[in-house]
C-alpha cells in the first residue's frame, strides 16, 4: 500500500484511479488508511463475497489454522470462516477490459511498482 501510495502522483499523471480492496473489517481498513496515507478508497470486503466472486479465495485448513493460531482471524476479518482472498492487482481500461493483472497466491509477492505503472502506461496509450 504505502508503493503505491509513494507512486501516486505518476499514476495519476498517466489519468488512473486505484481503489484498494481488502478483507478486513471497517475498523481495521480505517486503520490501514491512516497508516499508509492512502487519499484513494480502501473498500472491505467483509466475508470475501467480491474475492469469491472472482475465485480469488482459498479456504485455509486445519495445519494452516495451527500456525496462524496466534491472530484473532475472527476480530481481524468480522468471521471465523478461514477464508483469505488471493493478492491480486488488476489494471482496467476506461472501456471496462482488464488490460493487466498480477494474481499469486503467495501473499509475500506482490505487482511491483514499476510493472503497475507500465501496465497503466499500456492501458493509457501511454508508453
């Protein structure tokens, strides 16, 4: 959040918007908000309806559950369903097609910021 918050004003050059969605009650969104500094929407999606939607969800199980016993999940996502939504980034045109995305299931990876503004120069026309 806080790259893409350091990178905001060349997207926003280049006529893009970013809206961030995450899994975590409103509490902790306005959390994340005030910490990064993020000026752009921070959406919640509570129960992972929008991520399911997308098959971007994983139900975690049981040996899972056991090494992430020591986070209140209930408290951090509003339910104790185990359920996390995938990472992922995606870059859609005025024209409503997704011109890039960035899905891995590994949540320690994200898009790198130069591959988001390069895709955001794509989508533009921008090079």
């Amino acid at each position: 959040m806080s790259a893409v918050v350091q990178a905001l004003d060349r997207i926003e050059a280049m006529g893009a918007q970013i809206v961030a969605i995450v899994p975590e009650t409103q509490e902790y969104t306005r959390q994340l908000k005030a910490d990064s500094g993020a000026p752009f929407p921070i959406l919640t999606d509570l129960d992972n309806g929008y991520a399911l939607s997308l098959n971007l969800a994983i139900w975690l199980g049981a040996e899972i559950k056991n090494l992430l016993s020591y986070q209140d999940m209930a408290k951090f996502h509003g339910n104790d369903g185990w359920m996390l939504p995938i990472p992922a980034v995606f870059v859609v045109g005025r024209d409503g097609i997704v011109k890039a995305r960035f899905v891995d299931p590994d949540f320690r990876k994200r898009m790198e910021i130069d591959d988001l503004l390069e895709a955001l120069a794509g989508a533009s026309g921008r090079r």
